[in-house]
C-alpha cells in the first residue's frame, strides 16, 4: 500500500526500528514538517539519512530505504526551537520523493512486509546470536550487560537485530547498510562479522596501550636525563628555547606594576611552567594563563581630554542632536575635573534599532580620548562567559570583561555592553547576576573566574544600549542611568542624511557630493525605509553611491551626481503610508515597535452567533485583556452609547491584520473601544483620526508609553487628529514643532469624552 509521508533529513547518523532520537529545530521549515506529521499524519513521519555533508538536501544521496517514525513527545523552547523524541517503528520503501526544496522534503512510500522465517533457523540463529553477543560483551567492554536482557523477552529475529545494531560502535554508512537490509538472516550474519572485527580491533588497541604505557615510564627516565642535559648546558653557557622563552617572562613580569598578590601568583605559574614536561598536556594551559595575565593593562590609564568645548564639538561632528546623552558626558568629566574621586557613571542608552547607540558610544570614547572596547550580550545565557571559567574546567577561557579590558589595553576605557535587554538565564545559571557585580559600586574589586584576581573597573566608563527598557532586570535596572534615544522626525533625518550620512558614503566611495533634493530624501524615507533610525536608510543611500560609481566604471563617462528619480537607482516603492481604509468597524490605532511608532488599523466585525468574542491577529495577553475590558465597559454603557443590547448575542470578532506580527500592550484600549462602538452602532471613523491610551472598566484613560515615537508613526501615515491620555499631556514637549504644527492633539481622562467629540 503507497501513501504520503513527510521527511526528516539526518545527517551524520541514523534511526533505526526499535531505537530513539531527540532533534532540536529553529528553523521554520522543519517546524512545518512536525505540524504537517501532527494533523494529517498521526504524528508519523519519515526519517532518512544523508550521505554526504552538503547543507542542502540532495535526493541522490538519499537512501530509498527508511524509517517510519513516531513523534513521542514534543516541546516548545522559550527561544522558539521545538525539540521531539522519535521512535523508530518500522522500515519503509521509498516509491518517489516529491516536493523537494532547499529545506524540506515530502516522500511517496510502502511499508515493507518482513520475510517469513521457519522455527528451526530462527532458533538457531537466536541461540548462537545471543552466544556470540554474550562472549562479544564479556571480552569487549563497548556494550553493557543490559543489552542481554533487552533481548531476552522476544524471539522476533527484526527485532533483535535492529537492537543488537543500535548499541554497536558503527560508523554511519554501517548503519545504513544495516537498515537498507531487509533480510534479516543476512543482517544476523553481518553482526557476527562485525562483533569479530570489533573484538579483533579492541585486541590491537589493548597491545598499543601495553606498549604507550612502557613508553610512559620511559619518558620518564628521560626527563630526570634532560634535567642532567640542562644543567650541562648551563655549565657550558648554552640554554635551550624554553628557558629563553622563561627569561622573557620573567622580564616582562618584572616590568608590570601591579601589586604583590598578582606578581606574586604570576611567579609561581611561570615557575611551574619552567619545571613542567613539554609533553604534559597542562603546559599550554599554564603557558596561555601567563600570556593573558602579563597582557592586561593593569597600570595603564589613558588621560582624557579637558577641553570641554573640544569634547562637545566631537560629539556633535559625529553624531546629530542626542542632547540629552551629550550633555550627561559633559556633566560627567566636568564634575570628574572637579573632583578627581568620581566614579564613572553607568548609562544606559535606549532605543530602536539604528538611532546610533553603538556608534555614539565610539564617538564618546574618541571625543573624551579614551580607548573604545564593546561586547554583545545578545544571546548570552551563560555566565561563565562574562565572568569567564575556573580554570580546571576543559577550555576555560577569560570571561568577555577582562577579554574586552585586554582589547582595550588601557584600565579606564569606555566599554560598551551591548543588547543587554537580551540576555536569558538557564540551568547555566544567570548572566544578569554576573553583570550586577560589574555594574556594582563594588566593581573596584571584581576578580574573574579565570584570573582568580581582583582587577579595578572603578575607572572604566561602562555604556549599555537596549531595546527595550522593559526587559532589562529591575535590579540591573537599578544600577543603570537611563537614558531614552527616541526615533527621528522626517525632517531629523533630512538633516541626518545632508549633513553626514552623504559626506561619509560619498568619502568612502570616492566619489563627489550627491545631490539630493529635499523631497527626494523624504520619498526615500518614506516610501522605502520603516525605522525608527537610520540604518536603512544609509544602506538605501550607499546602494544609490554604489549605482553611480559602477556606471562611471562601467561606461567611462562623467557621472551626474543628481538624483532626482529614485526609481532608477532603487526600484518600485516597499512602503505605502495611506493602507488604512474607511468602513464602518475599523478605527486607526498607535502603536510602538521595535523600529519606531506606525499605526495600525482595528478591524472588528459581528454576526449570528452566540455571543462569543473572537480575537485574532497574533494579540499577546495583554491586548486581549485590553479587548475583553472594552467589550465589558460597552455593554455596561450600552444606552449611552445608542447600542440595542440584544447585538451582544452575536459572535463578536476583533481583528489586527499582519498576523505574523506579534502585537502586545494596554495602549489600544480606547482605540479598541471605539471600533466595536462603530460596528455595533454602525458608524464611520475617520481614518485620519488615531487613539491611544488604555482602558478601564470604568471608561477612564490611562497614561501609556512611547507617545512621541507613535505621533511620528502617526505624521508619516497622514493622521490630523489624535486623542490620548490627559496624563500624557507633559509627553507632547518631547514632539518636534513641525509636528504639532499639523497634527491636533485632543487630552481625555475618560472614554465619554473621546464619544462625544466623535458624536458631534
């Protein structure tokens, strides 16, 4: 019988019948295998083995030989990976594979009837299997004694064998082979040639571990005579290449100024390296712990600039406005000049991506003329790989902070901490209390895992960035200065782009000036671009550099540095702003990611059914709170609001389009409230009005976040009118003029006011 099965790809092993596997997959094609296996399938799937190592699936290296496999269990991963343990269950013919791409593969297959073998042959090659396996184990110890038992309650012939195979050391095209054998008085009989072989070669290993270990007592010997040879030499004036290569140490220990305990620690490691054998396997240990000790700037310090003004003109040559982060650096080496006591300040700069966190932060360290050093922690779930690994453990390695102050080469650079909104914690333990300790005041004595020492951080100029404040630790929260980067204006990035993006693409390029209209620059933006920042931005204009450059090279000609149609030199537009559309339930909602505000527009139908809420759109938690609130406050004020209540029998849906976006937060509430008022009541919202604010039961309107991002979502998507929370009123200083000049802004403190403005 044919039929359809989906196809797991293995590479470098292979599942058999009777056996078990655990995968782990991130990736979204393999995860759409295992949905495909769960619904239509029965959780059944098939598995089969690669023979080569290319990255892609390659049919011809495919066995046409598998094996059916179950899903047994199945677990979803807080970093989105799914994990799954399969068993095998039985071998299956592979008629045709169809639906081959880069990353996954569907099989047409039939299940291959096992062989019929008479009683006498199957008991006899039972008796001498289990004989031969039985004298296998006791004389090679590669298998437990459990495998005996595993055996001993089944007679079937398939069975044993594609157990006996699974606990074999063989290497993978072995057990393709062996699963590719359908015979299974053949596969009895290649067990018994390879139990031979293995139990042939664990014999020639024993006599070369016999011959290693009279080796060993020889070497020895020979060490106590080269502990003669080099007294010989120093006798006679010659030394060898270790002992110039201790004396080297040795000087450059004595140059370093630290203190006593460290010089003193150092002494005895490059001691113990003089003495030990070069062919211990210790030696590169100690020899790598040395040279990472004698390389960290223990007394070196850079001294910073004083010219204040020299400071700040640094500043505002690389980077445009951030006055906020600007001024805090002024502040910090004024008072520092003051007072030459004070510890460095901890900030933390927060932000979409692409406002310049990373790139300031250089700008810092240059303008104060200090040395520049970053890490990453996006990612870190570890904290060994801050703090670094005790050094008895395999591998160890320093932590990223005293690996990043050797980078530095200076005790006091500005060192910058990046993602650290990132970081995760598992039985690994917990990278957010490693950095605690760094941020701490009591930095001046951290010591490192792998150092075992105590090194002063007191004088570094710690500056993280962040995302999202929201997910940084309260406690490490605590320790940090916080500063918000907010996304740029349309005009902002106007001057981004003339004043510095352009001068430096046309540097690196080697070309002249560009010239670029005003208006140019704002289709660019607009129509091709969705940031906060400008990092696509820069990309988009290096793109068009990189157009102009290869036409001179190309056609030999002058080039003409004005761009006037965008078209050309980027293609069709990416972005439409005006998507948002004019019907009776959908109202125009602000919104705050993690590339700036936007707009998106609530969607909210009602139809026959038995009063249910449906909410759909990828809402987190939050936002279906949000919309459980706002239904409840409606139909507690259905008479205010002109709604006959018996629409609330109808089946109710709520609706945000982009459902491959996840969209979480309180701040829709009033947005969500006057979507369903116009579905109920079947009025029209003008899609040029926008809301944000969240919702209570009792219609009042609470404050929210990132207003000034989400009124710039709101200017670039053609929106005039915007309510928001009354208590937001101080946040409309943050908006730029240009902004407030078109856009009018209406403060409410309950629901009721947002209503009888609309009604009117």
């Amino acid at each position: 019988m044919k039929f359809n099965l989906p196809v797991i790809v293995l590479k470098g092993t292979v599942l058999l019948p009777e056996s078990e596997v655990k995968l782990e997959f991130n990736d979204e094609a393999s995860k759409n295998i295992i949905e495909e296996a769960e619904l239509f399938h029965d959780n059944n799937i098939l598995v089969v083995t690669q023979k080569g190592i290319d990255e892609n699936i390659l049919i011809n290296e495919l066995s046409n030989i598998g094996t059916i496999a179950h899903i047994n269990t199945k677990l979803e991963l807080p970093n989105g990976s799914v994990r799954i343990s399969l068993k095998g269950l039985k071998r299956a013919k592979v008629i045709e594979y169809i639906n081959v791409t880069k990353n996954s593969i569907e099989s047409i297959v039939s299940t291959i009837k096992n062989e019929t073998i008479d009683e006498d042959t199957n008991k006899g090659l039972l008796r001498k299997l289990n004989l031969e396996l039985e004298n296998y184990i006791s004389r090679v110890p590669y298998m437990s004694n459990s495998l005996l038992s595993l055996i001993s309650d089944t007679t079937d012939l398939n069975k044993i064998t594609d157990i006996i195979v699974n606990n074999l050391p063989l290497e993978v095209n072995k057990r393709i082979e062996y699963l590719c054998e359908i015979n299974p008085i053949k596969r009895v009989e290649k067990i018994l040639e390879d139990m031979y072989l293995e139990e042939q070669l664990f014999n020639i290993e024993k006599n070369i571990d016999t011959k290693v270990k009279k080796d060993l007592d020889d070497e020895e010997k020979n060490y106590y005579l080269k502990e003669k040879i080099k007294h010989l030499q120093n006798e006679i004036g010659e030394s060898s290449p270790k002992d110039e290569d201790v004396k080297n140490l040795r000087d450059k220990l004595n140059n370093l100024s630290v203190n006593g305990e460290v010089k003193n620690k150092l002494l005895y490691e490059i001691e113990r390296y003089e003495n030990m054998s070069s062919m211990s396997p210790e030696i590169s240990t100690i020899r790598n712990y040395i040279d990472f000790m004698l390389s960290l700037p223990w007394d070196k310090y850079t001294s910073d600039i004083e010219d204040l003004n020299t400071v700040r003109e640094s500043l505002d040559k690389s980077h445009y406005d951030l006055k906020e982060v600007k001024e805090r650096i002024i502040e910090y080496l004024a008072v520092k000049k003051h007072s030459k006591d004070l510890d460095a300040p901890i900030i933390c700069l927060v932000g979409p991506p692409g406002v310049g966190k990373t790139t300031l932060a250089a700008s810092i360290a240059k303008s104060m003329g200090r040395n520049f050093t970053h890490i990453s922690l996006g990612g870190v779930d570890d904290e060994a790989i801050i703090k670094g690994h005790i050094r008895t453990y395999i591998g160890s390695q320093p932590g990223k902070i005293m690996d990043g102050i050797r980078r530095a080469k200076s005790s006091n650079p500005v060192f910058l901490i990046d993602e650290i909104d990132k970081m995760s914690s598992n039985y690994k333990g917990d990278p957010r209390g490693a950095l605690l300790e760094i941020l701490d005041s009591s930095n001046k004595y951290f010591k490192d895992n792998y150092i075992e020492e105590e090194y002063d951080l007191s004088k570094v100029l710690f500056i993280a960035t962040a995302n999202n404040a929201d997910l940084i630790p309260d406690e490490l929260k605590d320790r940090l200065e916080i500063i918000n980067i907010d996304g740029y204006t349309e005009l902002e990035k106007i001057n981004i782009v003339k004043n510095y993006l352009i001068p430096r693409i046309c540097s690196s390029h080697g070309i002249k000036n560009i010239k670029i209209k005003d208006e140019t620059i704002l289709e660019i933006i607009r129509y091709y671009t969705k940031e906060a920042g400008v990092r696509e931005l820069e990309r988009l204009l290096s793109k068009i550099a990189r157009k102009l450059v290869t036409d001179k090279v190309l056609n030999n000609k002058k080039i003409n540095y004005t761009v006037n149609n965008v078209k050309n030199f980027l293609g069709n537009r990416i972005y439409e702003t005006d998507s948002l559309s004019k019907e009776v339930g959908n109202v125009t909602s602000l919104v705050y990611t993690a590339y700036g505000g936007d707009v998106i527009q609530i969607e909210v139908n009602h139809y026959k059914g038995n009063g249910n809420l449906i909410l759909t759109g990828s809402l987190g938690d939050v936002m279906m709170e949000s919309a459980q609130i706002a239904l409840s406050y409606i139909k507690s004020n259905y008479k205010l609001f002109n709604i006959d209540y018996s629409v609330f029998n109808d089946d109710i849906h709520i609706n945000i389009p982009n459902i491959a976006i996840k969209k979480e937060g309180p701040s829709a509430g009033i947005a969500i409230v006057t979507a369903l008022i116009s579905a109920l009541s079947n009025t029209i919202i003008s899609k040029n009005i926008s809301f944000t604010g969240e919702i209570s039961l009792r219609g009042n309107v609470l404050k929210v976040g990132g207003l000034k991002e989400k009124v710039i979502g709101a200017y670039i998507n053609n929106v005039d009118t915007i309510f928001i929370p009354y208590s937001n009123i101080g946040d409309l200083s943050k908006v730029p003029d240009e902004i407030k000049s078109v856009i009018s802004f209406i403060p409410v403190k309950n629901y009721i006011e947002v209503y009888n403005y609309l009604k009117n």
